[in-house]
C-alpha cells in the first residue's frame, strides 16, 4: 500500500512506517529471490529491498527491466539499518518507473577519461563524488552568508558590465550600444569600495571573469568570488577577519559535512588543523626563503605557483605572504610608507600545495597618488572620474579581499582541479555543455 512521500533523508525518523520515495536508480543487483536498488534522490541514498515471494509478479518483472538513472517511485517499510547509508533501509513493496533510462547510459561504474566526463558534466554531476563535492560547496556558501550576517555586513550586488576595470589580466569584452566597450567584471571591488562608504561594511559575492589562456588545475574563466570591504580597517584588521572566516569555514564544514568528506576521502585532520594565528610573512623574506630552497625568484617578481607550494611546504594552516612589489600588483593598492616600492597587500596561501586562495590589499585613499597610479598603468582616467570622486569627497581608510569559491572548495574537499568544484565550468577550452 503506498504511503506518505518522504525525502530519502526523512527516513529515519519515518523508521515503522510505510512510505513513497521518488528518485534515481543508482546501483540493481540480484541475489537469488532478493533483489536491490539503490535509489538517489538528491537528498540522500536509500537501499531498497525486495523479496519475491512479498511482491507482485509484476513488481519483481519491473524491477528486471530497471537501468542506470530510471526514476522511480518505490513504496515500502521504513526499518533501520545501521549499515546502510543514511541509516535505514526500505522493505519494498511497490515500484513505478516514473521515466525510463536507455541502457546506454553514458556514464558506466568504470574508468572514463576527463575529456569524455567534461563532455558529458550534466550527467557526470550525478555521481556520488560530484554530488559530495556540489553539497561542500553549498555549505561554504552558506556558511559565508552566515559568517558576515552574524557580524553585521550588508551583503550588496555590484555590476558585471563595467567600463572600469580592476586587475592586469585578460579581459571578456563586448560593443555596448553608443557607450563604446564595455568588460565583464573581473571584479567588485572598485564598486564594493563605493558601497563601503555608504554602509561601512560590505561584502560582494557573484561570478566574475578572466579572458586569461591559462589551463592550469587552478584556473577558469568563470568563477565565483566573495569581496569584502571594509570601511576603516587597515590591512592588519583586514588578514584578521580572513583568517577568521577560514578558520570558521572549515570548523562548518567538519561540523556539517563529514559524510560527503568520507565520501571524498578528505582527511579530516588536515581541515582540524586550520586554526590561528596564520603566520604572516613579507614578500622580501618570502623571496629569501625561497632562494634558500632552490628557487630562481629574485625580487620584484610575482610568486607562481611553484613558489607558493615551495613556500607553504612546512606549515599546516593558511599563510599570509604581505608587501609585495608595486609592480607587481593591481594599481589601487595603497603604498607601503615603510617602504615605497611596495605595497600595503597579503595573499593567502592554503596548505597542501593548493596556493592563493584570497588576495586583499588596504586600498589607496590618496586622491593624488591614486590618479598618478592609474596613469602610469596606461588607464583612461574617465572611466575612473567616480572611483576617484571616492577620495576626493571624505577620504577614508579602507580594506578588502577577494576570496576564490572554487579554489576553497578544492582545497578543503582535497579535490586536485578546480573543474569538478562548480556545477559547469569555463575553461579556455571548454564552453559546453
């Protein structure tokens, strides 16, 4: 007899009842007069159990002719199981095939190349390992929201079109209407800033875009980033509240994800381990240690990837690396008065050789030395008239930083490329599906 419905995750707490579940069939497998299914339903997993002699002839037939993703309805007694995932299992009773599957599905239990998964990403993403890695990353989005809610940041939408932009790399362009060129964003910070002096505190988070030929693990076009700004937070405050938010990251995703870190064979302690203080490291003595390890880096140059690895090696939590060279930063970071070739910036590098996770600086609040900076990196300076106007009406101290969704996801999931950390990735050589 068909009961409630319930989700796949509800059942235990269904354990004595009969109820209906709907999903994807994920694995059949015979034994005698006992038969198998394991249904997906995008809540969790549930083994389904049917016995011949408790069934209709025509339930045991159907249940012959299932193939890999047919959506079913299966009716049954809920029981609680211990070994089984999620905790209960399903006496079956009743099975309707909602939508048939062709036996050649494409994705088999077997080794397939990455091109050929790639190819086929919006089925790929219905294998257990893809799933875990889709539900890491919700709970780190939400576990952001949370984070900067619970400290009284107003979360604000900034533009994707934009004349103005804010990094050296590649830029998406386009012909907008009789306004001449318009990008897409690289970023929101030059925004973010503008609302920062509105509400004090803010954070961004949205997609943003980088026409760099690059195809490297680290590396897509599009990605999803987290800016925020700060009114009156020098660069200091500004790694404090970074280190905070990693270390509040990785404490939900223990807290909340263990059974999708089994899934992924993420050793927990390597996450355990993410706590403050991050050691804080300037550019220049980053460059010696380098140096003392074999590295060809000489001053003045930006760190690859090479470098951060070297450079992370030895420690187990984030590291700051501070004060780089002006010239090899974005033009709004503010000069270091210590020390003028360089500037009042930090990158955050992750353990395990997974390298920059999030870049921030204390922005330029000199009016002056601010225009002079955007002349000498070839900028057309009226696009930039009301990035200006920021420090020409009440200047303020002010800091943010850009945090990589992706790159978080891969490092605390331990996933080695950032492909399989979002739904659909753009890489250079990928625009489908």
């Amino acid at each position: 007899m068909t009961g409630q419905m319930e989700y796949i995750a509800a059942l235990p707490g269904a354990a004595g009842t009969t109820v209906t579940v709907r999903g994807w069939v994920q694995h059949v497998r015979t034994q005698g007069k006992v038969a198998f299914l394991v249904l997906r339903d995008g809540t969790g997993v549930v083994q389904c159990v049917f016995v011949k002699s408790q069934v209709t002839p025509d339930v045991w037939e159907r249940f012959g002719t299932l193939t890999l993703e047919t959506a079913v309805s299966v009716s049954g007694d809920v029981r609680l199981e211990p070994r089984a995932p999620g905790g209960a299992e399903l006496g079956a009773s009743e099975l309707t095939v909602l939508g048939a599957s062709p036996v050649d599905y494409p994705i088999q239990p077997k080794e397939h190349g990455v091109d050929f998964l790639m190819d086929n990403r919006h089925l790929w993403l219905r294998a257990p390992r893809q799933v875990a890695l889709m539900r890491v990353r919700h709970e780190i989005e939400q576990a952001i929201h949370d984070f900067f809610y619970a400290r009284d940041f107003i979360h604000c939408d900034t533009p994707i079109l934009t004349a103005a932009i804010g990094e050296r790399s590649g830029l998406f362009s386009t012909e907008y209407f009789d306004e001449g060129t318009a990008y897409l964003a690289q970023t929101g910070q030059l925004y973010g800033e503008a609302l920062a002096a509105a509400l004090g505190r803010i954070y961004t988070f949205g997609p943003t875009f980088r026409a760099e030929k690059s195809k490297t693990r680290r590396h897509l076009t599009e990605f999803w980033m987290i800016e925020p700004e700060m009114a009156f937070y020098d660069v200091h405050d500004s790694m404090q509240l970074q280190e905070d938010l990693l270390v509040y990251i990785a404490q939900r995703v223990i807290e909340r994800r263990r059974p999708e870190l089994v899934v992924l064979e993420r050793d927990v302690k390597h996450l355990e381990a993410i706590v403050g203080p991050f050691p804080r490291i300037s550019y220049t003595d980053a460059v010696a240690t380098l140096q003392q390890k074999g590295s060809t880096t000489t001053w003045g140059e930006d760190l690859g990837a090479e470098d951060e690895a070297l450079l992370v090696a030895d420690y187990t939590t984030p590291i700051f690396i501070c004060n780089y060279p002006k010239e090899a930063k974005a033009f709004y970071m503010k000069e270091n008065p210590e020390d003028p070739r360089t500037v009042l910036c930090a990158d955050c590098l992750a353990p395990e050789g997974y390298g920059e996770i999030i870049g921030g600086s204390q922005r330029e609040d000199d009016h002056d030395k601010l225009l002079r900076r955007i002349h000498e990196e070839g900028l057309e300076v009226d696009a930039y008239g009301w990035y200006l106007d920021l420090r020409k009406y009440g200047t303020f101290v002010h800091s943010g930083f850009g945090l990589g969704l992706e790159r978080t996801v891969a490092w605390l999931c331990g996933t080695p490329h950032i492909r399989e950390c979002i739904p659909f990735p753009r890489l250079m050589n990928r625009l489908r599906p």
